[in-house]
C-alpha cells in the first residue's frame, strides 16, 4: 500500500495483516509484537553520531555499529546453522548495546540521543532480528521498487 503513514492509515493495513513487519524507526509501528527493526535504517541511523566531531557522539555510533556487524555476522552464520540461538549467544551484547543506549539516552547531542531512545524504544524488534534469523534484516526488497517508482519513503505504509 502507498500512503500516509498516519495511525488510522497503518491501523487500517495492519488490521488484516498477520505476518511480520519489517520496520523503521517510525513510532507508530511500535505496538506491533511481530516486528523487525530495519538494521539498515540503524545503520544509518548510528552513522551520524559516528561520524561526529563530538567525540562522546562518535564513541556512541562507533560502538552501536560495531555491535550491529557482529550481530549480521551471527545471523549470516546462523542461517547455515538453525540450531543456533542467537539471543542466547549474543546476550551479552545485547545488553552492553541496550547499556549504551541507556547511558545516551538523554545525551546533550541531538543525534546521539535520538537514536539511543529510538533504539530502547525498538528494543524488542532489535532483538527479534536475532531471535528470528531466518527474516530479512533490512527493509530494502520493500523500499527499492516503490523508489524505482518515485516515491520518498516518508509517502510509504
């Protein structure tokens, strides 16, 4: 569906729909227990702070990227691999990133502290990409043809 991304336009498509949603950061995707974070938008998303002059920012982006490869790296393996549990063995990652994020979540610096409350906010769709690693980690099948077609992804339900 193209659209707004309003919250009766969403409701209205997620009502019927009984899959799992691949998402970004978008708030209103929130409620939705069968949800994926984007882990190109977090990609993205860290980029900024990592590349700050700030240099509490740039530890921040660095070290939010540096867990999201290990963690694409796990979910690469673990598809040749289904007995392994990737919750399991990156639980301690996990909550070092969830740590981090909790220590910048009310930082000084817009674009750290943004995304360290996007991501707490997401926790549970972050950590789903590693409990399901057979999904896709990004949202990019979905966003590319609609880009072929000349549509922003702020237009995109």
């Amino acid at each position: 569906m193209i659209g707004g991304r309003s919250c009766d336009v969403i409701a209205d498509v997620m009502e019927q729909f009984g899959g799992w949603l691949m998402s970004d950061g978008y708030g209103q995707y929130r409620k939705y227990g069968k949800r994926l974070r984007c882990l190109a938008h977090i990609i993205r998303k860290a980029g900024g702070p990592a590349e700050s002059c700030h240099p509490q920012a740039a530890e921040f982006g660095e070290k939010v990227l540096e867990y999201v490869s290990l963690f694409i790296k796990g979910i690469y393996k673990a598809r040749g691999d289904p007995t392994l549990d990737l919750v399991e063995k990156f639980s301690k990652e996990l909550a070092q990133l969830k740590e981090l994020c909790e220590q910048h979540r009310d930082h000084e610096h817009d674009k750290t502290r943004k995304p360290a409350r996007e991501f707490l906010n997401a926790w549970d769709a972050v950590r789903n990409v590693l409990a399901y690693p057979q999904m896709p980690i990004t949202n990019n099948d979905a966003e590319q043809p609609l880009a072929a077609l000349g549509y922003r992804s702020q237009n995109l339900c």
